[in-house]
C-alpha cells in the first residue's frame, strides 16, 4: 500500500479487489522506498497516508477472511496436518482440529467454529 504516485481512486481499486477476486489472505505492507531503485526516486506518498492505507487494507483483509470462515463453518473438509493439532484446508485456512493428528496426515473434518483467524474442527 503506498506505492509512489498512488491516488485514493487507485487505492480504492485495491480495496475493492478484495471481494471481487474473493481473496481472504492478504499479505499486506506499507511502500518503503530502497535505494537505488526507480521507485526510491518517484514523488513519494506522505508516510502517515502510506501506513493508514496498509492499516485499512490490513483491515479489509482482516473482514475478509472472517467472513470466509464463517462460511467454512458446518462443512466437511481434509485437513493436512501441519503440527499436533494445526493444519490447513485445502483453501489454506487454517485449523485447530481437537484432539490433533501426526503432522503430514490428512483428515476428513466437521469445521465447527472460528475465531476469526482460524477454524476448530473435530475429526469425522
């Protein structure tokens, strides 16, 4: 967020892109200019506009994702085990399965809540 020359219409473009590509896992940063390269030496953007749009689009992100696991909620997924009791959806959510499996095991879930970053499931 905060790229030189970046205009509220064109922040807004990146904003919207969220729901309309339906992302839910964003990697958000503000520009920070690196010597030597072309973008170091464009017109930069005010610091503070810089870091309050990473924060909204951090923010927009944030909604996003809760709003995809709340859908997730009440489905039936695999879940390849990461750790004892972390793994991922096949979307890459990321889930508490209660009681845990070995890491590299995939299991067949009920997703049954979320706490708005990852979902907890119970095996099937």
């Amino acid at each position: 967020a905060g790229f030189p020359t970046e205009t509220e219409d064109m922040f807004a473009n990146s904003m919207s892109i969220v729901e309309d590509c339906g992302l839910s896992f964003l990697h958000v940063f503000p520009f920070s200019p690196r010597p030597g390269t072309p973008a170091a030496r464009m017109p930069q953007l005010d610091r503070a506009a810089v870091k309050e749009r990473a924060a909204r689009l951090r923010m927009n992100g944030s909604e996003a994702l809760r709003a995809h696991l709340a859908r997730e909620v009440g489905q039936s997924r695999p879940i390849l085990m990461e750790t004892g009791d972390i793994g991922r959806t096949p979307q890459f959510a990321s889930v508490y399965l209660q009681g845990g499996r070995p890491a590299g095991e995939i299991v067949v879930a009920r997703l049954t809540a979320h706490d708005g970053e990852r979902l907890t499931a119970t095996a099937i």
